[in-house]
C-alpha cells in the first residue's frame, strides 16, 4: 500500500519506495520485463503505473510487498515515456519525448 509518507522513485528495472519522514529505504521492487522506468503514476493506494524507455504503460496491482501486472499498452508512443500524471475519475494522461500527450 502507498501513503503520504512513501515516495516512489523509478529506475533502471527497478521501482524504489522511500520513507520520506523515516529517510529510509522501505523497498526496491524488481521490474525485469520492464527497460528503464521513467514515469510512475500512482492512480490509488492499489493502483500504479509505469512509463519506460521501450514506450510501454504497465499498470500494476500493489499486493503487500509486490506488484502484479494488470495490463501493457505497448508502443503508447514514439519514444521514451517521461511523465505519467492521475487526472482523476480514473484517467491518467502521459507524455513523451515524441512531444506528445496522451489521456488513458
């Protein structure tokens, strides 16, 4: 489960959860499938998704200490995914070095 206290960092096949009041590392989540993870989106406290360098949108289930892939929009865009952003009533919209915005 994320909170207010937790800050999610992507990286390279690698999601990292911090304690922002603790300053600790709470865990590192290995996303092997996954290139270098440039966007995180947390839609609800079950809910996340990715944006990586292969122009892929994960959406993940949070599980206690894991995620578990929902759904892949592969080729989202023409190039690096850079930011994902909730909009609300579900939706979440990315951009890309492609110069463009989408809304999911």
């Amino acid at each position: 489960m994320i909170n207010k206290e937790l800050l999610v960092i992507p990286g390279e096949n690698k999601i990292s959860i911090i304690n922002v009041n603790k300053y600790n590392i709470v865990r590192i989540i290995d996303v092997n499938e996954s290139g270098w993870i440039c966007g995180i989106c947390i839609l609800n406290e079950n809910i996340l998704f990715t944006g990586d360098n292969n122009e892929i949108i994960r959406e993940w289930k949070i599980e206690g200490d894991n995620l578990i892939l929902i759904s892949k929009k592969e080729k989202s865009h023409n190039n690096d995914i850079s930011y994902l952003i909730n909009i609300g009533n579900g939706h979440i919209a990315s951009a890309s070095k492609d110069k463009t915005i989408k809304i999911w």
